[in-house]
C-alpha cells in the first residue's frame, strides 16, 4: 500500500538510501553490499525497510536479472544525486574550510572556445570566491554526466528543465578568402557543388544532416555524402579558414573571423537551421543562491554580446 504521509527529514532512512544507492546502480545485491563492504543480507534488510516506507517496491526480482520498478527508477537519480553533492561539499571543505562546492556547468566546445572563455575571465575577476568547473562534450541535448547547469546545442524542447534560449544559430557556408576569390561570381549551388563540404558531427545524426537542412531551405540540390566531418564547429571552420573546403559555420559565433577578413562568407544566404543554445538546470537548483546568481550573469552576458552584435 502506498504511502500517504509526508516523509519528514528527520527520519530519512540514510543507511537505507545509501545501501539503495549502491544496488541500484549495480542492478545486483551481491555487487552493491560489496560496495558498502556489508552483508548482503544488511542490504536486503536495508531494502526492504525502504520499501515499507514509501509502501512501494523499488525492485523487480521476478526476472533473471535485477530491474528498478518505476518507483525505483523515479527515486534513484535523486538519491545518486544528493549523494554525489554531499561528498563534494564535504570534499571541498577538508581541502579549502572557507570554499564552497564548485558549480558544475557543461558548455559545447565550439561555444566554450569562441564564446564562452572570455565570459569566464569575466566572470572570474567578478566573483573570485566562486568556483566553476567546466566540461564539453560533441552531444545534442544534455551530457551523460551529471551537472549544476548546461548550455546544449540542441532544437526546442520541453523536458523538466528550467529553460532560458541563450541565442538561435545562423549559418552560412564559410571559406578562406582564397578560395572565395577563385570561386567568384558563381551562383551559390555551383560553388557548393565545386567546393568539398565540411560536416560537423551530431551525436545519433546522419552526417550531413546541417548540409542537407541548409540544400533544403535554399532550395539547392546538393551531394552532401562528400568532404571531411569533424568533431566541432570550431574545428571545420579553421579548417576551411587555412585549407580548402567550405564549413556551414554560425555566423554569429565567428562574426570576429569574418569582420577581420580571416574567414569569409560569399554569399549573403543566411538561414536559421532550427538549433539554438540554451541554458538548462533542475527546477530546485534555483533555490542555491550561487547557482541562480550564475545563471542570471551568463544570461545577461549572452544577451550584451547579442546587443552589441545588432548594434556593430
């Protein structure tokens, strides 16, 4: 029977949770009392008073193998985790007594470079006494690991997320000026076709799919199966600024490239291929003062650098 009475904090079941913890993400009683170097019948026990508690089972152990219910399921990611957060205050202050948990944010590593760092020396010489720790990874959507905050490359979407769009991608094919100079005057599909395509991987995407979205909106036919395919965007860009090849890069990401001459974009065929980069964080997580401050200043500085684009 399910559970019809608030749980009050003082009686969380710790030794319980922690013992739920480490079977759930092991999927094994034997590996997860391992773990805990306790017995796995301590475990059991453990288990099933949690289970009395909620009045809901968290595992199923009709099958062959160990499997989370939906309650469980529902439950073991806020346990990991709260857990994950106590150890690294509680590490963060054996280390430094006055620090406090550095907030963890996830940027794409195409905005990191262009972008991003120079907010991070801002941010830095503002707030000295906050610590970041940045990560970045080629995905679509939200990394894999865990995070305080996360700028994705990615459509828009509704998930549980607290949501702010940062900015929407446009893109353009991009070159060196050499190669815009050997290719001019030709019409837009004709350059395209004489010049190999530089793709930037998506994560679980067809590798041609921002060529084929781009053919697609300027009505071009166009062989995108060709040219080389990189990591990030960053990457093909300075590609095609110091080779040969034609990149589809944001033109608002390396409006400094093209105002200085150093990449060009010949034509003025600009479209917007339905991405953006928007900032992402747990509805709770707006309760830690630090990280509602930082998710306001990142939105802030986004929006300045925006303006002063418009504005140049």
């Amino acid at each position: 029977m399910a559970r019809t009475q608030p749980v009050n904090r003082r009686w969380l079941p710790l030794n319980a949770l922690r013992a739920f913890d480490a079977v759930g993400q092991r999927l094994s009683f034997t590996a997860g009392a391992q773990a805990l170097n306790v017995s796995q019948s301590a475990v059991s026990r453990h288990i099933i008073s949690l289970e009395d508690l909620l009045g809901q089972k968290l595992f199923d152990r009709s099958g062959p193998t160990l499997a989370l219910t939906a309650a469980g399921q529902a439950l073991l990611p806020e346990v990991s985790k709260s857990f994950d957060r106590i150890e690294q205050t509680i590490n963060a202050i054996c280390l430094d007594p006055q620090a406090g948990r550095p907030i963890r944010i996830h940027v794409p590593p195409s905005l990191l470079q262009q972008v991003v760092m120079p907010m991070l020396q801002a941010f830095h010489a503002e707030h000295p006494g906050i610590r970041i720790d940045i990560s970045s990874s080629h995905t679509i959507g939200l990394p894999g690991h865990e995070t305080d905050m996360a700028i994705v490359f990615d459509r828009p979407n509704i998930d549980d997320r607290v949501t702010d769009l940062l900015w929407m991608v446009r893109v353009a094919p991009v070159c060196s000026p050499a190669v815009a100079e050997r290719h001019r005057g030709k019409p837009l599909a004709r350059f395209l076709a004489d010049n190999d395509l530089l793709h930037v991987k998506l994560e679980g995407q067809p590798r041609g799919l921002l060529w084929s979205t781009y053919a697609n909106q300027c009505r071009i036919a166009l062989d995108v199966d060709r040219g080389l395919a990189f990591d990030a965007n960053s990457l093909a860009v300075h590609y095609a600024m110091h080779s040969d090849g034609v990149a589809l890069a944001d033109i608002d990401m390396f409006a400094p490239e093209i105002a200085s001459g150093r990449l060009c974009a010949p034509y003025n065929a600009v479209i917007n291929d339905g991405f953006g980069y928007y900032l992402k964080l747990r509805p709770e997580d707006l309760a830690d003062p630090t990280i509602g401050m930082v998710r306001s200043w990142l939105i802030a500085r986004f929006a300045d650098r925006l303006a002063a684009q418009l504005a140049a």
